[in-house]
C-alpha cells in the first residue's frame, strides 16, 4: 500500500476537522443508523474523498461521518466495501489505513451475519472472538510497507481480550442476551449452500458474511485494537427451509436498531483505555 495514496486522503479528510478522532467505526449493512446519532457531525462522500471506492449495496450509504458519539470523537463509515463489488482487498480495506492515518487508536467493525451455529436466533447480537478467512484472499499480500506493519503481524489475538469482556459486560448491565463467537468470512455475493454451512460449522464457525476479515486483518497489522460486533439477520441455509434474502437482511437489523444503538453506544461510552 502506497503511503503517499493514504496520506492525499487522510489531508483531504484533515483539512475540515478540528479534533482528532479517537474510534474507528464500519457500520454493516443495516446498522449505518448509529452514524446518525453523531453529534455535530462533519459529512464526507466517499466519492470526495481521494482514491477511495464507492459502496455499491442497498443498505450502505457511502459516507463517512465525524464527529462526537457518547463523549468520543469518533469516525464512523456509513458503508463499506466488498471484495464481492469487484475491489481489491487492498481497496476494500484501505478506509482503515486513512483511519489509523487520521489518529485512531481502535476500531469497532460491526456486519449483518448469518447464524451457522444452529443455538443463535435471529436478531441476536454476537461479540467476535476470532475469525476464518474463508476468502482466498489477504489484503497483506505483496509488497510490505514497514512503516504501516510488519511483513508477518500476528492474528492471535487480534480481537482485543479487553475490549470483549468490556462488551461482555456493557450487554449485562443493558439486560442484552449476547453470543459470542467465530466469523467466517466469504467472498459472495452468493449466500452459502446448505453444504457449505455444513462445513463451516465442521470447521467451528458461528456466523458467516461477506466483510470483516479483510478489515481486521489490516487493524491488526496496522496495531489496532479491534472489537467486532455481529448482527445475526437470518439462519444461514439449510437451517431453516427457506430461500435467503437482502431484505431480510434489512429487515432483522431493524428490528433490533434500538438494542444495536444501546449496546455499542454504551461500549463506546464506558471504553477503557
């Protein structure tokens, strides 16, 4: 990844803040509505913004937001992108190095999921514990820049431990009833095969979608602390015997906005250092 790429857009970004922004947020679909609740909020399209992608999928506004969220200032993707739409990893992820380039510290990478572990319902929220790429794909693969990581980062703990007991506990004092578990990453943009949801549980996922991985991959190299949040929108096929669908997708997560809205602005209210 081009420094001086990062760097264009970062100052384009900088030129209209006045406060440096301390949280990353990737909002999945469905779940953009807590970039509404930002206070004092400073808009940027995506396509403004130099050398970035533009988000294509219903559900996804396209924007970045920035501004102040439960005493945090916080820079909020409203959208992201798909390795599915037809960009590179190294395009999908590249929000991340203008967010670390920006000053933030840590991110919250939140997804609409679907449940493979057959306990989850959905509408469940799910805290991330570990992932499977399942994508054929890295966005760290060719040439290292040092100075954005090293060549070979370490991906045991890239979930922060501190930061899912935080979550843990911010679910218990709201009464929310949370899972937690692994996110397994594919391409899409077709929804798995009863098959595939098979092995995916064989190999010991929980939920599956089509974003994440690629993004937390480049926090952890980027030394990010990270906390990933799943909406479970629907049971993964073959689980229930009917066709998958976009608008169900939608459809969950609004139903649960208000849940979603209580539990992340409480973690990101009551964040430890």
């Amino acid at each position: 990844m081009n420094q001086t790429v990062i760097n264009e857009a970062a100052a384009f970004i900088k030129e209209n803040l006045t406060k440096t922004p301390e949280i990353g947020l990737i909002l999945g679909s469905g779940l953009g509505v807590l970039a509404d609740k930002i206070e004092n909020p400073i808009t940027f399209s995506y396509k403004d913004i130099p050398h970035f992608p533009e988000s294509t999928v219903s559900g996804h506004k396209g924007q970045l937001v920035v501004g102040m969220l439960e005493g945090k200032q916080v820079i909020a993707m409203q959208g992201r992108f798909h390795y599915y739409e037809g960009y590179s990893m190294q395009q999908v992820t590249f929000p991340v190095r203008v967010m670390k380039d920006l000053g933030i510290d840590s991110i919250i990478v939140t997804n609409a999921a679907g449940g493979i572990n057959k306990t989850y319902n959905p509408g469940d929220l799910m805290i991330i514990n570990d992932h499977i790429n399942n994508m054929g794909d890295n966005p760290l693969i060719g040439p290292n820049n040092d100075e954005l990581g090293e060549r070979f980062p370490d991906m045991s703990q890239v979930y922060d431990k501190t930061y899912m007991q935080h979550a843990k506990e911010c679910a218990e004092k709201l009464e929310l009833s949370v899972q937690n578990g692994v996110y397994v990453g594919n391409t899409g943009p077709t929804y798995e095969t009863p098959a595939e949801i098979n092995m995916l549980r064989a190999l010991g996922g929980d939920a599956v979608g089509m974003s994440t991985v690629p993004e937390v991959i480049v926090a952890g190299h980027a030394g990010l602390r990270v906390l990933g949040i799943s909406c479970i929108s629907n049971m993964a096929a073959g689980i229930l015997d009917q066709p998958l669908t976009h608008n169900e997708v939608i459809e969950t997560t609004e139903k649960v906005r208000e849940d979603f809205l209580q539990f992340i602005k409480k973690i990101i209210r009551t964040l430890p250092n």
